[in-house]
C-alpha cells in the first residue's frame, strides 16, 4: 500500500545560498585557490557534462582534467575546495523547512553527491531520517515523478522551478506549489539598486532564517528585516559621515526610538575602528520638556567637554530645546533622522516656553509617516520620565503606560527580527562598509523611507497601542506643565 506524503525540492525550497547564484560559488574557489580562470573552465566543464543523461560532480571535473589539463591531483583538491564553499554558503529557508513533517520525501535533479546533500539538510535544515532521491535530470524530464508515484501517493509537491517542480509533477498527476520565497524582495532588490549588494543579501539572508506561525507576527519580522534594518544601517552611515566631517565623538542616542540605531551604529563604529563614544540616552518628550535637577545633572555628565550630538529618529527638537536651554547647552547640534520644520509650532512653542536659542539640527528627510517609523523601532523597557541621582549614578524613572501582552509580542518579534538581521550583517566585508562612507547619501534614506509605505499593513496592528501611549504621555505632560507654574499668591 502506497503511503501519503508530500515531496520537497532541496535547493532554493529547503536551502538556499548566500549569493543567490551557484556560480558565485565558482567564483569563490577560484579565487581562495588561486587557479587562473577556474570560474570559465569549471563552467564550461558542466556544459559538456550535462551532455551525458545522468552526469555527476565526477564527470564535470574529469571534464576539467581532460578538456583544460587540470592535473588529477589539483582537480581533487578543486574539488574538494568547492564542496567547503558550497557548506559555507548554504542557510535554511526556514519557513518551508518547518512544513516538512516525517515521512516527506525529498528530490533534487543537483549533481553534487547524494551524501552530501543529504548531510546539507541535516546540518542545515535540522531535517533527518527522510528519504532524499537525487538525480541529475529526473524532475526535469519527469523520469522521477513515474518512480515515486509507484511507491508513494505524493499529495503535494513544493519546489522553485517553474517547469521541474511544478509543470513536471502536475503533468504526472501530482499537485504542485510555487515556492518564490528564495528570490529577492522588492525591498532587498531597492536596497542592492541603491548600490547596497551585500548588505541586501545580509537581509535576505536573515529573512529566509525567520519565520512564525503567526501571519500578524510574520509580517512585522518582514518589514524589520527588509525595510527597517537596512534603513537605520544605510541611516547610521549617514551619521558616521557627519560625525567625521563635523568632528563629533560623543553621540547620545534617545531612548526609545534609538534603540536599535545605537546597536547598528555602535557595530559599524567598532567595525571602522572610530574612537567615539555611543551612549543610550535614557529620555523622553517628559522629561526633556521639564527636567529635573537631577535629569539636567545626568545630561551633563552625559555630554562631559566633549563634541556630543543628540540623536533621534525622527522629531521637531522641540522637547531638546527645552532641555537644552535648561541646561546651559544651547550649542549641542541634534542629527535626526526624519526632520519635519514646522515654523507656526515653533513659533508657538518659543513664545509658550521662553526658548531665547535654538539647537542647531541635521536632519536626513522631511517625508514619511513618523508613526511607521517609531511603529518599527521598540525598546525593551518603557518611556523613561525622570531619573534618580545616587551619588552619580543615575537610574531611570519609567512610566506606568498601558501595554497589552499582544502589544509586547509585536516588540519582542521586531527585536528578535533586527537581532537576526544585525548577526546576518557581519558577513559584510570591511571594503564594502568604506567604500559606502564615500558613497551614502541622504537620498538613499529618503528612497527606503518612501517603501514604508509597503508596510503599512504590518504596523497597523501596532497603531491602537501608539495611540493609547500617546494620549497617555499627554495627560502626563499636562500634570507636568500645570506643576511648573507657580503658585498664585493670594
């Protein structure tokens, strides 16, 4: 009796590779082995081998050995060379790979070992124990969909390939479903046109090695991952520029919304080798807008007598200001990444709170919905109002706001998300970091911020808490004002 299971292609459905092409591999071992023109020769090898129904690894390297003179020995080695490249560029696709259950068959038409494909799921996937049928052609030209339909009834088959996984099995009576999930976003393939390559391959890299169940869940891990991520790293460049051409060193970085800027900038710092400082600046609309002695003790120990700029993701300055005037440090310039100058507030907010100077500010772009923005940067503690001065030490005073447990899921899973994506980021060569200090410009932000709008379905689950937090930071700055206003004598 014939068993139910479902059948799985391997390359580009279960693993995918780092450079998306195979013959980016050929380029890799031609130039870790030193062999001159290794990439055409290993190439055209394979074009000769597939001459052959049932050709294999071996095939294309005797054709290397006899066509090119290639030595025996230094073909083995070649060989060998190229299976370690192959390892090292293989990552999971982790969200059909959690659809496989036990039983499911695996088929590939690769001419790579048996073994070692075998072993490339099991290390790569977690996957083991299920039966893997490889053959150079069979899917292609339907030799494999006859055999497996005499020993299982296939009720479904996942695969890549338009005509090998999905015409071929569909043609033999087995139903077939198109995985893309492999190919580029729009968001990876914007972030690689804006002259970004490896770092939009260090996302979809990231993307692939995510997934959840939960479709709302899922969504958000995509546009951290696409969007976000590549947004505050291509933003954090900006700011390295700035600092060099202005002199800064010392960089305060506004909690919340920085959160996950600080952790990107202070990668890319320690990358380039820069001797600046990246504090996480505990603060908030509330306690910049009515600061406290201690509050105005713990910015100046902050600042210190160094070049120190004030970083945020997006804001007017308005609350900086205050604090800034407070404090004597009037002269403190603010970066923030998202600038929208609004002169009838200002105006406003001058004449309300007595502001004589104001901070000179650098802002990136003047577009954008703030609330995607600050929707997709979540820290992990709550909105800091004031702090405590123990003999120097400073500690927060976090406000009591409402948060659902559906709203600390959501953070939880950007986080996460920006994690996989950051540790992804690593792979990116130094020259490539330098090369992108000569060439970011503030235009490429303005081109990822405008594909916010690609996930607006995906924030809007979060918009309900913003707007809560939001009403509720009012009342709290209403209490605030109506203290600071002194007492009528009667």
């Amino acid at each position: 009796m014939r068993t139910d299971v479902r059948s799985f292609d391997v390359f580009d459905t279960l693993i995918a590779r780092r450079d998306i092409h195979p013959r980016a591999v050929f380029h890799k071992v031609e130039a870790r082995s030193g062999t001159a023109n290794f990439a055409t020769m290993r190439i055209a090898s394979e074009a000769v081998a597939r001459r052959c129904a049932d050709y294999s690894f071996d095939d294309i390297y005797n054709v290397l050995v006899t066509r090119f003179g290639i030595a025996s020995t230094d073909a083995q080695r070649l060989q060998e060379l190229e299976l370690e490249v192959e390892r090292e560029q293989y990552v999971p696709i982790r969200r059909n790979c959690d659809a496989v259950r036990p039983g499911d068959v695996f088929v590939s038409d690769m001419y790579l070992p048996q073994s070692f494909i075998a072993e490339a799921i099991a290390t790569t996937c977690n996957l083991e124990g299920n039966p893997l049928y490889v053959s150079a052609r069979g899917k292609c030209s339907g030799r494999i969909w006859r055999s497996l339909r005499s020993r299982f009834r296939i009720t479904r088959h996942l695969g890549d390939n338009l005509h090998s996984d999905v015409a071929m099995p569909m043609l033999h009576g087995i139903a077939a479903r198109w995985s893309t999930i492999s190919r580029r976003t729009r968001a990876e393939t914007l972030v690689e046109r804006l002259g970004y390559g490896s770092l939009a391959r260090a996302c979809r890299v990231a993307r692939l090695g995510r997934h959840d169940t939960d479709p709302k869940l899922q969504r958000l891990i995509e546009a951290q991952i696409g969007l976000n991520f590549p947004l505050l790293y291509v933003a954090a460049l900006c700011l390295i520029r700035c600092g060099l051409r202005n002199g800064w060193t010392n960089f305060l970085f506004s909690s919340r919304d920085c959160y996950l800027l600080h952790r990107i900038f202070t990668h890319l710092v320690a990358r380039l080798g820069l001797p600046w400082r990246a504090t996480y600046f505990l603060t908030s609309r509330v306690a910049r807008s009515y600061p406290s002695e201690a509050y105005q003790r713990y910015f100046h120990a902050l600042c210190g007598d160094e070049p120190t700029v004030v970083v945020d993701i997006c804001g007017f300055g308005l609350s900086l200001s205050r604090l800034f005037n407070a404090t004597g440090r009037v002269n403190t310039p603010i970066f923030l990444v998202q600038y929208m100058p609004h002169l009838c507030r200002f105006a406003w907010y001058r004449k309300l709170h007595g502001i004589k100077d104001w901070p000179s500010i650098t802002g990136l772009v003047n577009i954008a919905d703030n609330l995607t923005l600050e929707a997709l940067n979540p820290a992990e503690h709550a909105m800091v109002v004031d702090v405590i001065d123990t003999a120097g030490a400073f500690q927060p005073v976090y406000a009591n706001l409402p948060q659902s447990t559906r709203s600390a899921d959501f953070s939880r899973s950007l986080i996460d998300a920006f994690d996989s994506a950051l540790t992804s980021a690593a792979s990116i060569p130094d020259s490539d970091l330098k090369a992108w200090l000569t060439t970011v410009d503030r235009r490429h932000v303005a081109s990822i911020i405008r594909a916010l709008t690609w996930s607006l379905r995906a924030v809007a689950p979060i918009r309900a808490q913003q707007i809560t937090e939001n009403m509720a930071v009012g009342t709290i700055l209403a209490s605030r004002r109506a203290a600071s206003r002194p007492t009528a004598v009667i």
